[in-house]
C-alpha cells in the first residue's frame, strides 16, 4: 500500500492542539472556548477541543441535541458543559444592539447557515437549557449558501434587549452532512447601558459599571499563587494588583479561593466591588465566579486572573513525529507514527473519525522509546480522522497530548475529467509553509501559508477542494499568489 506521508514536529510538552476539527465561537467567548481560555474551569476534555461539540441537526424543532444537554450538543464526554446556575460560567458583559460574532471553523464545511438564539427575558438560569427557555426564533441568521467558510468568519447580528444574564445560542449548520456545530455563550446585559429593565430595582446601586472578566479561574493547588489585574485604556493599573498564595488543598477549590480573593480585593480596595449584584442592588462574593463593579465615572474597564503555580516535578518527555498513513483496502488502513520518549511513559492512542467514532485503539508502555508505531484501522471509509494521543508518566501525571488531523483516501478509479489534477511536489498531501508550487490549471505560481499552529500548509485533497491554490472557493486562506 501506497503511503501519503506528513511531516509532523509535536511539542515534547504539555497543552492540546486545537488545529484541527470543525469550529467554535470565538467571539463573544462561547462557554466551551472559555473552557479552553482557562476562564471556565471544571469543563472536562471540551477543553482540548471546544470545536468537536457536533451533533444532529434539530434545533430548535428536532429532538436533538436533547433538552438538558444543549451546551453539550448531548456528547457524554462533554457532559460537564451542561452544569447550569447563575455562577457556574463565566460570562461576557453585552448590550442590545449591533455585535460581531466569529466562528473559528479548524476545518471549514459547506454550510447550510449560522442561526443564533437567546433565552427568555424570564427564563431561570438555575435549571438546565431546554428548548422552553429560549426565544425559538433565531434573532440572527446569516446564510452560508452551500459554501465553504473563511477559516474566521465574522457576521453582524442585532442582540435584543435583556437584562441580567442570558445565554445565547449559536448554531452552524452543516450543507454536506447532516449535523450542526452548537455552542452556548454565557453573557451578562446588565441593567445599564441600551437595555431597559422590566421592573426598575428598589433600589438603585452606585455600582453601576461592570468590567470585562471575573475572579474565577482554575482549581489551584497548596503554594500556588492566584493573582487579580486590573486594566484601564492605557494598560495595567499596578496598584489594584492583589493576589493571594493558596494556603491549603481545600482553599485550591476554583469556588473557594475566586470567594476569598474577592473578599480580600472588597478589603483592600474601596473603588471597587466584587461579587453578585441582587435585585435591590447589593453586592455579595459567592463561592464561584465574582463580577467586579465599579462606580460611574471609573476608568477601570477590566480585570483578569492569571498564575503562580508549583509545577509538579516531570522529567520524562514525548515527541510524536513521522505521522504516516495509507490508503483505504477493503475497509482497512494502517496508521503509522514515530515515538520519542524520555524516561518512562505509558502512551495511549485513539483514532476518530469526523463523527467522534472509534476506529484504531493503542496503549503501550515506552521506557526510553525510540520507535515507530503501527494502528490498524477498521470499518473506515474516506474523509477527516483524528488521531488523538495521551502521555502519562509512572506516577500517574498525564503531561502530554496531542490532536493531529489525518485525511483518508481510498483507492481512486482513474480520473480523466481533470477536475482533480493538480498534484503537490513529491506526491504528499502536506508540507512546510512557504513551499511554492506551480498550478497547471493556470500556469502560475503560489506560495503556501501555515496552518494555524502547526508551521505546515493547509491540507487540499479531492475531499479539501476549497483550498485547491487560485481555484478553490477558499484558496485565498492557504495560498499567496506569487507570479
């Protein structure tokens, strides 16, 4: 069997690629990016890849995703982002009015439409999502035409009039499968601003601006320390800086140290308060994400958390390199790649297909490992797989994984119709970026551009037309047009 190759240099260390895939809210934040970001905690492996929360089409008409299980698209293994109280995510303050959304598409699809939703005025943010506490009617829709996306795609939507917190729900729906990628955004109108309260409080706050971002973060350990930054229009406002060393395990809970911390910046600073405003207008810090208010006529207009942390001591290493893979044979494939290790580590290997099914299953304890690897596939059929890697040392550390992007061909009848008959140098179906290749549909030549993260050009394959230089819908993404 004929093998397409791909050059592949993986990071020896820590966090997941979200180079491949399908795609996410970028901005506002959805709550699976927040993940992400680290400003969500307690999110499970939607972490490593907030693009993937794909499902069935149905919403809002359709019985999938299931009611309940909406942030989650219904996905067991994101089940996490279905928690719902007024402060388990954090969320981004909005305004009724013109807004820019943007989806990150890892992997651009023909698209149906992008639709977006939001909840009742009245709605309980206590219970789970249901499809009864949402507006049915989209207040956006942008059509996608049955083409393929730009890799950011920005679209103006006009966001109705809410106060307090709601959640808007973003949908995009996919032309050339029947699934839709579904992402929750947890955002916070208010009672200022363009937006009109249904009842006016009793009492008005003096606290009447809310800054970008919240006290909330992660679960932190003993001796790490958490530090609260405050920033106005020309940067960071040093003298706001608090920060806090966790003191014990039980302090390290993401509830209990962002509860401490606003207490200790409610104790040191008079200009500002942190917490959850009540309907009478008062401010308490609770156990879980804190909102920091400030007076009118403030400069402050946000805050952010960031770190201190004792890392665990690791010493061993992966590096994961070579990724080969052949064609389709009756169903089967073998994927190939070369493994790296310093010291003791158990790595264990999933492939996936577009649809999260698994169809290759590998763990192998490597003690200073210097070899390839093999996994045979089964009941694959042509199109987007990923393999997906963990590495965990003796101790039980897990301090590497990876996601890498495979594109599966099967044996092709001859093709004479010159429709696909542009071929990359060498015959591999990726390469640095940077490479310059001629197109002899039009005899000029293109340049390529990295994909994002990897330092490689994108993919183009009879199953990634759109990124074909100077003629794919999307070329543009990939390539630069040389001469």
């Amino acid at each position: 069997m004929k093998l397409s190759k791909i050059a592949l240099a993986v990071a020896t260390m820590t966090v997941a690629s979200s180079a491949l895939a399908h795609g996410y809210i970028e901005s506002p934040a959805s709550r699976a990016y927040m993940c992400k970001l680290g400003q969500n905690i307690d999110c499970g492996s939607v972490q490593y890849e907030p693009q993937s929360v794909e499902k069935t089409s149905g919403f809002p008409t359709g019985a999938l995703p299931p009611d309940g299980q909406l942030a989650s698209a219904g996905i067991a293994n994101f089940s996490q982002l279905d928690k719902q109280s007024m402060n388990a995510w954090t969320k981004t303050p909005m305004t009724a009015g013109a807004h820019e959304f943007v989806w990150y598409h890892t992997a651009p699809h023909k698209t149906t439409n992008w639709r977006y939703y939001i909840t009742r005025q009245n709605w309980d943010p206590n219970k789970p999502l249901t499809r009864d506490q949402f507006e049915l009617t989209p207040f956006c829709t942008v059509n996608g035409n049955g083409q393929a996306p730009a890799m950011r795609q920005a679209m103006k939507c006009n966001v109705p009039a809410r106060t307090g917190y709601q959640v808007i729900y973003g949908v995009w729906e996919i032309a050339d499968t029947s699934n839709s990628f579904y992402q929750a955004i947890d955002v916070d109108f208010g009672n200022g601003g363009n937006v009109t309260p249904d009842e006016t409080p009793g009492v008005v706050s003096e606290w009447s601006k809310t800054l970008s971002g919240q006290i909330a973060g992660n679960n932190l350990n003993a001796g790490d320390k958490v530090i609260a930054r405050f920033f106005d229009a020309h940067g960071e406002v040093t003298s706001m800086r608090t920060d806090m060393t966790i003191a014990t395990a039980a302090q390290g809970d993401a509830n209990q140290w962002s509860y401490d911390l606003a207490q200790k910046i409610n104790t040191a600073h008079s200009d500002v308060r942190v917490g959850v405003k009540d309907e009478g207008g008062e401010i308490s810090s609770v156990h879980g994400a804190n909102s920091v208010y400030v007076k009118d006529g403030s400069t402050l207009q946000s805050v952010a958390i960031s770190y201190e942390e004792q890392k665990a001591d690791v010493n061993e290493t992966i590096a994961v390199t070579d990724l080969q893979y052949s064609k389709i044979e009756h169903g089967n494939a073998t994927v190939t790649f070369h493994v790296n290790t310093k010291g003791d580590v158990n790595v264990e290997a999933h492939v996936m297909n577009h649809s999260g099914a698994e169809k290759g299953y590998l763990k192998q304890d490597m003690n200073n490992a210097n070899q390839d690897v093999t996994m045979t596939l089964n009941d694959v059929t042509p199109g987007h797989h990923m393999l997906k890697y963990y590495a965990t040392n003796k101790d039980g550390t897990m301090f590497a994984q990876d996601v890498l992007n495979l594109m599966l061909e099967g044996e092709a009848a001859a093709d004479n119709s010159g429709q696909h008959d542009f071929i990359f140098p060498d015959n591999i179906a990726s390469y640095k970026a940077g490479t310059v290749v001629l197109q002899p549909k039009d005899g000029k030549t293109y340049q390529c551009k990295p994909f994002p993260y990897s330092g490689y050009c994108v993919q183009w394959s009879k199953h990634a037309t759109q990124f074909e230089p100077g003629v794919g819908s999307a070329w543009k993404e990939a390539w630069v047009l040389k001469n």
